[in-house]
C-alpha cells in the first residue's frame, strides 16, 4: 500500500436497521478518509449513527452497501470467522464503560487478545509489560477491576487495546463515564498514543473537551456526514 | 494465564448459585446412583447365576413338588454332569419382617455345584455330620448376632411348627456378588420329619438343581429333561439358572421400571436445574461475551467458556454424589438387607453417574451458548452499561 494514501478509505456506505415493517436509515451514502497517526473525533447527537459508523470501521457490524478499506484489505467483504481474525491483530477497542473482565487482573485483561496470537508466555509478558508501561500501571497489574478506580480501569482498557500493535484504535465515548480529571489523563495518555506510537485513532464522542484533542472532528446528522461542520485542530 | 483459569473462576463467580446448583447435582447424582444400585440390586441373583447350572421345577408352578426318583433319572440324560435338589422352607424367624431366604437343600451335592459358596472345612463336616445342622450366611449370622452352636428356632409357614436348627458352619461369599444373607439346612431332616409326622411332600424336592457339561447345549439339555417327564404326573420345566432367576423379577418387572424411570426423571430436573443456572449466567455475562467477540474470539471460543463452566459444575456436583453413594449405599445396604441381599454399587452405575453429568452438562450448555454465539456483537455491547 502506498505510504501516503489514507489507512481507512470508506465509500458510499450505507447501513439501515429493520424495525417491525419499517426500515430506518442510520447512515447514508457516507465516505471518509482518515490517514495514518490522525485523530479523528466523530460527533453528533444520539442516534445520528457515530457508534454504527464506528462499529463498522471496526469490523463489528455489517454495512448494507459501500466500501471500508483499513490498510487495504476491504473488510465489507469479509466472513465472520475472517472478520474476527482481522479484528484481532487489526483494531484495538476502547470503550465507555472499559469492558473488562472482572475476574482477570489487570494483567490477564491485557494479556486476553494476545490469547489468540499463538505468542509463548514469555512473549506475552514482554507485550503486558510494555503496554502497562505505555498506560503507567506496571505497579496495579495483580489488581482486579473492582480494585481499580474509573481512570485506572480505563487506562487498563487502552493498555488491552494497545498490546496486540493494531493498525487502527477505536474509542466510543472513551471519557463518558470518567471524571473530569481521569477524562483528561485518558486523552493525555491517547494524545501520547498518536503522537509518540503514530497510532491512528477513530473516537466518538459527545464531549466537545475531548474532540479538541483530536486533530480532526466530523459531525454526523441523522446518518450523513456533515462536511460543512468539520473542524479541523 | 491460560482459558481454563478463567473458566474455573467464572465457575465461582455467583458463589452462592454455583453452591446451590452443585448440591443440586450431588443430591441428583446421589440419588441417580442409589435408584441404579437399587436396579443393580434386584438383578443380583441374575448377574450371579452360572451358565452351567440349570433348574427343573414342576412345569405347573414352583409350589408343586416334583418326586425325588427324578434325581437319577435326570442323571442319566446326555450332557448332565451333577444333580441336587432343594425346597423352599419359608420359615419365620420370630418374627415375618425378619424375612431371610431358607431352604432345605441335599448339602454335598448342592454346595458342590456351587464354589461361590465357602464354608471352612471344619465346619462343612460338623454341618454333614448333624442332621439338624444349617449354615447361614456371613451377613445373616451378623444382623442376628448368631454363632456357631447357637440353636435357631424357624417357625414353619409351609410346614407348620416351630423347628430348631444348629449353626453349624457360616457361609462367606467368594466375591460380593455372592448373597450372604441365605439360611440352608440338609433335606433329609426335613423329610424325616415330614415323614414321621405323616404329611405330605414327603419323598419330594421344590426344584432340581442340575449341573451341565458346556454352558452352549444348555437349550438342549432342558429340552431333554423336560421331554423325560413328558405326559408324567409332574410334568418338568427346566430353565437355566439365569433365566430361573429372571421369572421371579418378570413379576416384579413394573417396579422396576418405574424405578429406571424415576432415575432418569431426576437427571432431567437436575438438567433443568444446571440449564437454569447456565442460562442466567450468560445472560448476565451476554456483554462480556461480546468483548470476547470483539477481541477476535470465536463461537468455539465462547461455546468453550459456557461448556467448560457448566462442565466444572456439573462435575464437582458428579463428584461429591459419587463419593456420597458408596456410603449411603453401605447404610441402605444395612438397613434393606432384608430385601437386597446383595446392595453394591458398582463399576456401570459410576460410569452411568459420569455419563449422566456429561449429558446434563453438554446440554445445559446447549442453549445459553447457542444464545452468546449468535448474538450480534453490537447488541451485545449494548447491554453493557
């Protein structure tokens, strides 16, 4: 793939959810480049379709027509199995609520996708450590996440999104559930990721704080993407 | 950390349900192996029976005799190696709930046709010498607290009046399949008396015992016998052991029956039980699966998760009710001796006990997994929060 053209190339997609008889349209006819080490911050209000689009780019959901194109493998033509591989080493996932295993430390949370890298033990040790220290929580790593505070859990979600070196980082409402001080470690600490790792990150969010972080905002409304209203940082 | 960890502590999670539902599974597997046992039980004299060992009876009913000049007669039918001859005496011993099986029986001819049965020497002489003398079984002398030259009054139910009897040997079984709760004197003290008291079945043996060559021409041997006896007063019905001991179950056959049946019932709630608890718990954990999902975890994955928790359940449940059963049944075994001479548990009931806790783990786990595999990633998601 050539270095210069986007890492997530999207065309023409649509997708429509199936309610009784009605068909509602959730997104429409949207395309979108988003490049290598970008930031890009999705907004809109609920139900505007930030979380589908999202969920598509990330290989979760199925388009009902167009392209998605991460790193040159068209996803939207993928089966679930092969779904479910590329979205293993491909895409890292941070979510509202951090989505941890409650029963698994800090450390086997992280080491949880690399399960499925056929890595030895002591290779997955080495990522774990790597990616606790990346995230400052080498000395919580036994702690389960009932023992961790909101921030904390959150910053051991990004260390699980960012263990396996994925190609694309997707965020959906990565602070909503946080404090406004833990919300801005957990941007700090995304920032450090673009910039310092030139990892790509795709964020939806409702918080206007956190989408000035990122380097470019996209406004969606009621599924269209809304050119008109995009910010750039 | 490897996948079986977490499934172990995803076992534990809901402690108090996991509790409830493994003692759910100990209490089934527990009665499941008990009401096998019970099976088990009723066929012992069956499982015991010799292949080479054939019983002639009055072809009218058991409760007919059949005249003792048979005895040579049947000796000298082709492939016949032994014969003996028994009846049935139905004493009472003080009082009827003390029932044990007694029966007059030719004591060197019989007892030679049967190694399984060993009396120390010592005693089998006293036993032949005294005309009075009878042998219990190991299990029999103990429940009474009998010994050697302790006299045994049976009350005659068959034969009225009260007759006494001289411990002289106690019988031990070769393995336990061997009933040990049997009471047997010689015939001849029954005939004597019967004689002197001028009554019936005098002369006369309840069934033949009769000893074959080769176990492959039993069919003919019977047919032989029963063809001797063709068109006489008293007509032979002659039978392999086994099948013998089987005409006394076929009456009691519905029982039985119902009793499988019951078994099978409990292993069916307890699936219901386990199915319960396994969809619950993913119901509760439909949002984890979805991570699992998401992360690039497969069906097989997440089926691996629901099975292996409801297997760990399922399994110490198993466990626990195995290791139960052997003790329970040693207190039935004590307590029922009266009706199961014969009460162990054996080898098939545990791998039924297995088998059975695999089939209710495997199926409790159908739905719940079927469920968390086809479940759209984002709804999933959705139920997190």
């Amino acid at each position: 793939m050539d270095n210069a053209s986007p890492i997530v190339e999207i065309r023409n997609l649509s997708k429509s959810y199936r309610r009784g008889s009605q068909t509602l349209p959730v997104l429409i006819d949207i395309s979108l480049d988003i490049d290598k080490g970008e930031f890009l911050a999705l907004m809109g209000p609920s139900g505007s379709g930030k979380t589908t689009l999202l969920n598509l780019i990330a290989g979760i959901d199925k388009a009902d027509s167009g392209s998605i194109k991460v790193s040159g493998t068209e996803i939207t033509s993928l089966s679930e199995t092969e779904l479910a591989f590329w979205r293993a080493s491909n895409v890292g996932f941070i979510f509202q609520f951090y989505n941890l295993i409650p029963v698994l430390t800090a450390y086997e949370n992280i080491e949880l996708p690399l399960l499925l890298s056929g890595l030895t033990k002591k290779e997955r040790r080495s990522h774990v450590e790597t990616a606790l220290s990346v995230v400052n929580l080498t000395d919580r790593m036994d702690h389960r996440p009932g023992q961790l505070s909101g921030g904390q859990q959150q910053r051991v979600a990004i260390a699980r999104a960012v263990v396996t070196d994925p190609t694309i980082l997707v965020a959906d409402e990565p602070t909503g559930d946080l404090d406004r001080k833990s919300a801005e470690e957990i941007l700090d600490l995304m920032e450090r990721l673009v910039h310092e790792m030139e990892k790509t990150i795709i964020m939806v969010t409702h918080d206007p704080r956190a989408a000035k972080k990122a380097h470019k905002v996209k406004h969606l409304d009621k599924g269209i993407l809304n050119a008109h209203l995009q910010t750039d940082f | 950390m490897h996948i079986f960890k977490l499934i172990f502590r995803n076992a534990f999670r809901h402690k108090l349900r996991t509790f409830l539902t493994v003692l759910g599974v100990t209490i089934a597997i527990l009665a499941f192996g008990l009401l096998r046992t019970v099976i088990s039980a009723w066929y012992a004299g069956v499982e015991a029976s010799s292949a080479t060992r054939l019983v002639a009876r009055n072809a009218v009913s058991l409760v007919f005799p059949l005249p003792l000049s048979y005895k040579d007669k049947i000796r000298q039918i082709e492939g016949v190696k032994g014969v003996s001859y028994g009846t049935w005496f139905g004493g009472i011993y003080i009082d009827e709930k003390n029932f044990f099986a007694n029966y007059a029986m030719e004591p060197k001819t019989y007892l030679a046709m049967y190694p399984e049965i060993i009396i120390p020497s010592e005693q089998m002489t006293a036993f032949l010498r005294d005309r009075k003398g009878a042998v219990a079984g190991r299990k029999l002398v103990e429940r009474f607290g009998w010994k050697i030259g302790d006299i045994v009054t049976l009350k005659g139910t068959i034969f009225p009046g009260n007759w006494d009897f001289v411990i002289r040997g106690i019988y031990r079984g070769r393995d336990n399949t061997v009933d040990e709760t049997a009471f047997f004197f010689q015939w001849e003290y029954l005939n004597e008396t019967l004689k002197k008291a001028g009554r019936s079945w005098t002369d006369k043996a309840g069934w033949y015992l009769i000893e074959i060559k080769d176990p492959h021409i039993a069919a003919d041997v019977s047919q032989r016998i029963d063809k001797t006896f063709k068109n006489s007063l008293a007509e032979t019905l002659t039978e392999t052991e086994k099948a013998f001991q089987l005409s006394f179950i076929s009456m009691t056959e519905a029982i039985v029956v119902a009793i499988k049946l019951v078994s099978f019932v409990i292993i069916f709630i307890i699936m219901a039980v386990v199915a319960n608890t396994m969809a619950m718990t993913a119901r509760e954990r439909i949002g984890e699966y979805a991570v699992f999902k998401t992360l690039g975890f497969r069906g097989f994955h997440i089926g691996g998760l629901i099975f292996g928790e409801s297997i760990i359940i399922t399994m110490i449940g198993a466990v626990f009710g195995i290791m139960l059963t052997f003790p329970v049944a040693k207190i039935f075994a004590h307590e029922l001796s009266a009706f199961f001479p014969i009460f162990n548990v054996e080898t098939k009931t545990i791998y039924m006990d297995i088998a059975a806790s695999f089939v209710v783990a495997f199926v409790a786990g159908i739905f719940p997994t079927w469920r968390a595999v086809n479940i759209r990633i984002a709804d999933g998601l959705r139920r997190i929060g």
